[in-house]
C-alpha cells in the first residue's frame, strides 16, 4: 500500500480543518452521489462503538477531537466533506471501486486501482491501508509517520462505503450514478437510491425519522432477530489483509442480484423496489458496523500482531 500517502500534519491542525469542513462542504459539491448518506454512516459507526472492547473504545476516544466527546458516528462523514480539497483529492478514487460491466464480481489486482491506474487507490485498498496504518498505534504515539486520527476516520468511513453495494458497480455507468430514474415522484439515480433514498424513506415510513429507534432495530436484527444466526460467520475471513476482498465481492454480487436487476434508464422506482432491497440495505449497514467494531478491537488489543502485511 505504499502508494497510499500517510498524512504528516499536527493534531492540532487536524481539529482546525475539521472544523473548517463544515463551512467548506457547504459550498463545495460533488457531481454525482458520493456514498452512504449521512444516516448510513453515522449508523455504521454507532453500531461498531458499541461493539468496542474497553481498550479499543479508549483508543477511539483518544483519537477523537475532544468536541465531539468520543462520538465516532459524529465524524464518520467527514472524508466526504473533505474529498475535494486540495490537499485530499488524492481520496477521491478511495469511495469506490469500478468493476468490468456485467462480470459481477471482483478481482483485486485487476480492480483495485484509480482512473490513471494506481494500484491499492479503491475501497478495498483504502480499508487494508489504514487498518494497517492503525496496527501501528501500539507501538507508541510518539510514531509521527501516520496520523492516527486521520486513518481511524478514514476507516471508519470507508468501511461504510465498502458495504454499500452500488460502491462496487460497473464502469460504465459510475457505479449506478448514470442511470437516471425516479424515486416514487422525484428525481434520482440508481446509485443515489442506494446511497440516501431507501435509507431516508425506510427512516420516514418506520422509524419516524428517528435514528436512534431505527439503530436499536438493527443491533436486535443482529444480536437475537433474523440475522443472528449469521452473525458470527460476518467476521470470517483469513486474516485482516484478506477482509476487505470479501466485503468488495459481497457488494457486488448484491449490485448484480439486487441494484441493476430489472432498472433501466427512465424507470419508477418505488414499493415493489423499496420493500424487496430495504432489507439488503439494512443488513449491509449492520454488517459494515459489527465488522468494523471487529477490526477496530484487534488493531488496537493486544492480540494485533502480524494480521496484516507490512506495508
């Protein structure tokens, strides 16, 4: 992963920029969809704080700005916010990852790159790239060749992204963002249903729009509803180095079975379309949350040692 850059600058700065981003993202915005909504993100990160161990859930806190008083979820947007700076153009290509038109499934050394064709420069390379740059957070702070801060909310994030089916669409059309259609009475595309539409209606219909009912009915999904039964078999995969291949594939052959099927340009999408994928929506944001709360609790215990290559 060495064609990664490892960010160099203070903390201090860091917090400062943070800050910053919101004001900026304000007038700064990306041409197509650009991942989980807000709601996804934030959801993903709840549920993984949750799942921390008591040293992970000190690391976390200790790497997070004292603002927002040790919320992950309250920072799991910001590579978003902050992918078109200057500075972070260069994460851009690190939200997604473009596979052969109707191939369906994913290889990493023939995906896995940017548009100029950097190799590692996708999702799957974003999340093996700052999972190991965490495994270097116990071997001391004083460690200034990563920004721990900055690989924690990366990862975070991306680990989101990696989840969302439509991350890993076809070439052609950008992962679903060129296929324009309807949601029920307004205008869409395939991908931004999947980024925000379901998520916000199912949050309307069900949850009436509240966040935290809508959290507690997932974490039962996974803990003792339909999913339990499943639920530990998530975490498997040979070694760290190799999970994010899975999360890539799972994507999309869900994006195959459930996001191109039936929907062509110009279509309505609306009951039929929302009650059969809710479900895949649902279950992908869980599984991202108790994934990354995984990962999170063994590159910060003790037990982290030689889990991924070294870059």
């Amino acid at each position: 992963m060495g064609s990664v850059p490892a960010v160099l600058f203070s903390v201090g700065s860091f917090v400062k920029l943070l800050l910053s981003s919101v004001c900026l993202v304000l007038v700064v915005s990306a041409p197509v969809a650009l991942s989980w909504s807000k709601e996804g993100h934030m959801l993903t990160c709840r549920i993984a704080q949750k799942l921390l161990d008591p040293e992970a859930a000190e690391a976390v806190r200790n790497l997070l700005p004292d603002y927002v008083d040790g919320d992950l979820s309250a920072l799991c947007v910001w590579p978003d916010q902050i992918r078109h700076w200057y500075k972070y153009r260069w994460t851009s290509s690190l939200h997604f990852i473009d596979t052969p038109d109707q191939a369906c499934n994913f290889a990493y050394s023939r995906d896995c790159h940017d548009p100029h064709g950097a190799k590692d420069m996708c999702v799957a390379g974003a999340v093996r790239n700052f999972t190991n740059q965490l495994l270097h957070y116990r071997h001391g702070t004083s460690d200034r060749k990563y920004n721990f801060t900055e690989a924690l909310l990366f990862l975070s994030h991306f680990m989101g992204d990696i989840h969302q089916p439509m991350h890993v669409g076809f070439t052609s059309d950008q992962g679903g963002n060129t296929i324009n259609l309807h949601w029920f009475r307004h205008k869409s595309n395939l991908h931004h249903v999947w980024d925000r539409e379901i998520i916000l209606t199912a949050l309307a219909d069900y949850y009436d729009k509240d966040m935290d009912v809508f959290q507690e009915d997932l974490q039962n999904n996974f803990t003792s509803g339909i999913w339990s039964d499943d639920t530990s078999s998530w975490g498997d995969c040979d070694d760290l180095f190799s999970c994010p291949t899975k999360y890539a594939t799972e994507s999309i052959t869900l994006a195959c079975k459930w996001g191109y099927e039936g929907v062509n340009e110009g279509d309505t999408l609306s009951d039929n379309y929302f009650n059969s994928r809710m479900p895949i929506v649902a279950k992908r944001i869980a599984q991202g949350g108790v994934r990354l709360g995984m990962i999170l609790n063994r590159v910060f215990g003790h037990h982290n040692q030689d889990t991924l290559r070294p870059t």
